[in-house]
C-alpha cells in the first residue's frame, strides 16, 4: 500500500495556464510582444529565453535580430552569427549546435571588463562565506554570488568569474542606476549586491546588454533586421502519436471527462488533433526519460510546448499522471484531487485530448496526459 501510495504523489500533477493574445501574425510566428521597448521575441530565441530565466536572467529584448560579428577571442569566437541584445544578455544563433546549445550567451560580461578596466589593478575585498574556486581564470566565487550562481545556471548562464569582488559605480539611467555597489564580473554577467533589497533580490544582474549595445552602436542605426532562428527543438524530436488516431482507452477518457463536466454543468469539450500531438509527445516524454513534470525534457513550460504543436489557444491547461494503464483509474485519480478536478472543470475550455504512453524501464510504467484549451 506504501509503495502504490508513492506512486501516486510522483504521478499526479496539474497546472493551468494563460497567456495573452498576440495579432495573429506574431502568434502564427511563434512570438511575443514586449511594449515596454517595442521589441518582440521570437522562434528560438523565444523558446530559450522562457527556459533560462526570462524577465530576471536575460532582461528585455532591446533590439531586433541582426547579423554581427563578434569580437576575436578571447572576448568571442570572431564569427557572424545571427544575433538579438536583451538587457542582460546577447543571443547567439549556432544552428551547427544541436539544442539546447544552437542558442549560446555572448561574453558581454568578459567584453565589459575588458573595455572598462585594461591593464588595471582592482582593489578586490575580501571575500566572506563557502567559497569556490576556479583554476581557469584563479578567481572564486563565494557567499550570496556564489548561491546566486549555482543557482542560476552557473556556467552556461553567467560563465567563469573573471574578477573578484570589488566597488564599482553603476552608470546611470537607463544604463544603470549610478549607485555603488559591490559587483563582480563573469564571462556572461556582472553580479551586483544590492543588501537592501530581501533576498533573492539581493543578487541582481547587471545590465551589460544594454551597456554594450550602447557602446557598439549608440544612437546609430543597427544592421538590418534579419529573420529570427526557427524553433527546430519539435521537430528535431519524433513526434509519436501511437498512430494519427487515439487508441480505444484515450477516446475513452475523453468520453469520461466529458460525462464528468456535463454533470457539473460545463461543456463538453472538443477532440482537437494539435492537443492531441502535443499530449501524445508529453506522455512519451515522460515514460522514456522517467519524469512527472511539466516542464519536458527540452527545458519547455507546457504552454511553450502545446503552442509549439500548433493550438493556438489563449487558455491552455494541462494534467498529468504516471501508473495508470485504463482510463477509468486515471480518470478515479484526477477526481480524488481538487487541482485536477478544478482543470478539468475549467469553464473557459473549448478543446481536450488525452495520450498515454507506456514504457517497461520507467518508474511508473504507464503516463498520461490531458491538454485542454480554448
């Protein structure tokens, strides 16, 4: 009974989400709009910046995508790459990369350091707390940066530290807040204290994107806008629908669920083959790479991936399940749980469709999943 019990709390899961809508030529490109800077993020690109932080990791997109070639090493690789400037980051197309590494970090922090300080002894204080150290560039991270770093990507997100920790003044707005702080640079970022604010604001990334692309090309025009990096992460995968049509027990649950609703006043929702895709890859997902998240194994929030699939739904949600084989046990679980009944009950749905998966080497052998939206 313990071990069923175990199961059970590894395999259920439910998670409703909405997005706002976007004119319909930016959201049949796969975009989203930021009016904050007039700026949209795209394809790839967009994909990526969802996964690695978003808003508090890369900033805001601050440019469209163009082509530029990066500086000779050590400070780039002295290539042209398709590329777009947020406030704390520069996105590199590398198609000759396979995912997740077609999209790589420029070393704006490595660039920055190298233009304010050449050939200059920085006053470094020393550092308090566990301390890491790095044989590459015989620096260390310790205390709240080095949390902070663990804990946000390390080495792919904000590289090798590059200095150690001293006092640097912030330029001021929009490039900075003019304030002094203590900082410390890294290949991709700059790490500013801020022990005002609560943690984990505390740590707060520097904007080097925007303090590069001001000194790259101030108020000049920017190279021509080229078309951003397509999405490829879905269709490098196989997409394995069990066939083009649900098998006898994933009708069933859609025949359950909407019994279920219909008791409960709602709608019956309809069957829609682009949910159904997009269920049947996440059900897969899971089983082979023995998983219960909704977060896939590409680093893909649900509502990515089932706009990724094609619904162009503004309400999607999403559940989730590991052990049962049958429908009608799936179906008996979700309702003994309030989250997945509330998801299922969703007024706002218009479309569902239910996948299952089953894998002999995985944890809870059989997976299901239910994408639903409108």
């Amino acid at each position: 009974m313990l071990a069923l019990g175990q199961v059970l709390l590894l395999g259920l899961f439910a998670v409703i989400f909405s997005s706002q809508p976007l004119p319909a030529k930016a959201a049949d490109a796969n975009c989203q709009a930021f009016p904050q800077t007039g700026f949209s993020i795209c394809g790839r690109f967009l994909s990526y910046w969802q996964a690695n932080g978003g808003l508090e990791q890369q900033g805001l997109p601050i440019s469209p995508v163009f082509e530029e070639k990066n500086p000779p090493t050590p400070a780039g690789d002295g290539q042209v790459h398709k590329v777009q400037y947020f406030e704390r980051a520069r996105f590199e197309y590398h198609p000759e990369n396979k995912p997740p590494y077609d999209v790589l970090l420029g070393l704006l922090g490595k660039t920055e350091y190298m233009s304010r300080y050449p050939n200059v002894q920085l006053a470094e204080q020393t550092q308090e707390g566990d301390c890491q150290v790095f044989p590459e560039t015989g620096k260390s991270i310790c205390g709240r940066f080095l949390e902070y770093w663990t804990n946000h990507g390390g080495l792919t997100q904000q590289g090798l530290p590059l200095t150690g920790v001293f006092e640097e003044t912030n330029p001021p707005t929009p490039l900075g807040d003019g304030q002094k702080h203590l900082v410390q640079y890294f290949e991709r970022a700059r790490f500013e204290y801020h022990p005002d604010n609560a943690a984990p604001y505390d740590v707060l990334l520097g904007l080097v994107g925007k303090n590069q692309l001001q000194a790259k090309y101030g108020k000049g025009p920017l190279p021509a806008t080229v078309d951003y990096p397509p999405d490829l992460t879905v269709a490098q995968k196989p997409v394995d629908t069990q066939g083009a049509n649900p098998d006898s027990e994933e009708l069933q649950f859609l025949v359950l669920l909407n019994n279920y609703r219909q008791a409960n006043g709602k709608k019956p929702l309809e069957f829609d083959a682009r949910l159904y895709s997009s269920a049947s890859w996440m059900a897969k997902d899971m089983a082979t790479h023995n998983y219960i998240s909704h977060t896939d194994s590409t680093g893909r929030s649900a509502t990515v991936r089932i706009h990724a699939f094609g619904y162009p739904g503004t309400w999607v949600g999403e559940n989730i399940a590991g052990h049962y084989e049958f429908a009608q046990g799936n179906m008996d679980a979700w309702q003994s749980d309030q989250i997945h009944i509330d998801n299922m009950l969703q007024g706002s749905y218009t479309h569902a469709a239910a996948a299952r998966y089953y894998y002999a080497n995985s944890l809870n052998k059989w997976y299901w999943v239910l994408d639903m939206g409108s």
